[in-house]
C-alpha cells in the first residue's frame, strides 16, 4: 500500500512539475477594489487556485466531521464511566468470593 501511494504522489508531482514548465507565460493578476496589477507566472495561478480548493474542501469536511468528532468525544467519557464502574463491581465480587478471616 505504501507503495502505491510513493507511486501515486510522485505520478502527481511528476506532473505539476511537467504543468509549471509548460505554462510559464506571464499573467496579469488585479484585485478589483484595489489598483495593484502583479505579473506572475500561468501555472502559479493555477497551483494556487487548485491549493486554494484543497484548504477550503478541507475546511468544509472538518466542519461537517464536527458531529462525529462530538459523537467519539461524549461515547470515551461514557467507556471511562463505564469501565470505572466495571472495575468497582469487579472488586466487590471479588471481595465477596474472598471468605472471611474470622
């Protein structure tokens, strides 16, 4: 498997390097509101655009993972309780099993 994925990620970096070497043309870059123009490179635009997609795909899975997270967080305080109790009744059954010294 760890294979596959070295295998995987280097197919990728393979290729957005062979991207950024292909689009090396400058583009202009403006920001409405504002009067500033910066010349960057094509691929530069693109890697960001696509970063940009991954943090906010990844914002929104972690905010829509936030009930399972609370589910997980309130059933381990619920095993601790329960596994507290477990070993109370535990030592009372053994103390009771134990016969008596007098």
């Amino acid at each position: 498997m760890r294979l596959l994925t070295w295998l995987i990620g280097v197919a990728v970096a393979v290729v957005t390097v062979l991207f950024a070497i292909s689009n090396r043309s400058p583009v202009s870059i403006t920001v409405w509101p504002f009067p500033i123009a910066v010349d960057v490179g094509l691929y530069i635009v693109v890697l960001a655009a696509v970063f940009a997609g991954f943090l906010v795909g990844a914002l929104v899975t972690w905010v829509a993972a936030g009930k399972h997270r609370r589910r997980v967080r309130k059933q381990r305080v619920e095993i601790r309780a329960l596994e507290g109790e477990l070993s109370d009744v535990r030592a009372r059954m053994a103390e009771k099993k134990r016969p008596d010294a007098s």
